[in-house]
C-alpha cells in the first residue's frame, strides 16, 4: 500500500510543480508584454505630438493675444474713465475758483491751436487739434486768454469741434455781475454778441461785466464773457436786449485754453 501512494504523491508535486511553473512564465510574459505596450503607446504619443505641435503652440498665441487683447480693453476704459472725471474736476474747479482763471492761457490751462475756420462758418464754430486723448470732453468751455469763447460740441479721438458765443445758435445763461440781473447770450452769427430777455428798466450801463450763471449743467458759473457796450433794442414785451462787448478778440485767434 506505502509503495502504491508514494508514485501518486510525487506525480501530484510534479502537476502542481509544474502548474506554477506555467502560471509564472505566464504572468511574467503579461508583465513584460505591458511594459512593451506602454512604451509602444509612448512613442507613438511622441509621433503623435509632432503634427500636433504648430496647432498647440498657434493655440498658445491666440491665448496670450487674446489675454493681451482684453487687458487693453479694461486699461482704455478705465483711462478714458479717468479723463472724464479730470475733466468735470476741472470744471468744478473752474467753478469754485470764480472762472476761467484756473484754465486760461496765462496760468496754465492747457492749450490748443485753431486747425479749421471756415469762411462760411466764421462766427459760428472752430476746429481744435485736442481730442479726447487730451482730456477733451463734450460741453467744455473754451476760452482765449482767460475770456469764454465758446463750449466743446462734438470731439473725436484727435481733434475737437467748439461752437462760438458769436452762433446764433449757442445760448448760454448769463448774470450782470453788478445787478444779478440773468439773461442769456447768444450771438447774431455775423459777429455780435447780445444779452437779451433783461426786464427795462433795471439800471444795466455800459462797462458792467458778464460771465456765466448758476442756470442748468452747460457750463460753470462765473466764467467772463465780456462787458455790455449799450442797449441793442427795448422791446415792447418788457425786455431789452444790450450788445456785449467780449472780452476776447472774436476777429482772430489762432490758440484757445480749455
């Protein structure tokens, strides 16, 4: 009986003997097979990557332009925000400080030069070389040597469009410094400047001075205007108006402050 059990128990070490033997060679090719296939997978990702390269380093361009791009943007909004509230404070300063002082020629404002006068236009409207880049901004007043000229009425980029006191077109509310007495000054677009819808009979002489009143947002008050030269017309309605003697030389100039 021992002798017929000892053959089977040594075939039995040999299957199982054997059975690991094939499991192993088995889970060693596996292992050795992925490795193989990963670095198949490697090169041909890195083949892969060359055709692909140009379109990710175009694709890295347009996401740094397009960065770029947008960051532009915000810097000009907010420098043009930035301009157009040093505009209005300049104004405002205008206005505190008692006119045109602050923005004449004579103590810093800045200037610009006269590009366009048209015969046809003479008295109604110039072009100046100062836009919004130069802190330009609509409904600015403009002066000549400290004396309101005119308000900015249309800008652009680089240049800028002022109607003049003398368009019969611009009407701007006005105070007879030495009576208080409000009226409004718009010219006759051949080259007068009249004060008109003063009550008769309120005292105006000639030589009293006029500037800008604290009537509506169009310009700041006390801005000089000039002074009155005479009575124009007494009209039956009640009001007279007088003619106005400005204090800039409306003829010809060839600079402006604002």
């Amino acid at each position: 009986m021992d002798n017929f059990t000892q053959p089977r128990n040594t075939t039995r070490e040999w299957v199982h003997g054997l059975t690991a033997l094939i499991l192993g060679l088995f889970l060693l090719g596996v292992s050795s097979g992925l490795g193989v296939m990963k670095s198949i997978v490697d090169i041909w990702g890195s083949l892969l990557s060359i055709p692909e390269y140009p379109a990710v380093i175009m694709r890295e361009m347009y996401l740094g332009w397009r960065s770029n791009s947008i960051g532009r943007d915000k810097l000009n909004e907010e420098l043009a925000r930035l301009r157009n509230e040093n505009a209005k404070l300049r104004m405002e300063n205008a206005r505190l400080g008692g006119g045109a002082g602050l923005l004449s020629e004579d103590t810093g404002g800045r200037r610009a030069r006269v590009t366009l006068r048209a015969p046809m236009s003479w008295w109604s409207e110039i072009r100046i070389d100062r836009g919004e880049q130069d802190n330009v901004v609509q409904g600015m007043p403009v002066f000549s040597r400290g004396w309101l000229v005119g308000r900015v009425s249309s800008v652009s980029p680089m240049s800028s469009w002022a109607e003049l006191i003398t368009s019969a077109s611009l009407m701007i509310p006005a105070v007879i410094e030495e009576t208080r007495e409000l009226g409004v000054v718009a010219g006759d677009g051949t080259g007068a400047v009249l004060l008109r819808y003063i009550p008769v009979g309120r005292g105006v002489r000639a030589g009293m001075k006029v500037s800008t009143a604290m009537v509506g947002e169009q310009l700041p008050p006390g801005l000089p205007i000039g002074q009155i030269a005479g009575e124009y017309t007494s009209g039956a309605d009640g009001y007279s108006t007088y003619r106005i003697e400005p204090g800039a030389d409306m003829s010809g100039f060839y600079t402006v402050s604002y």
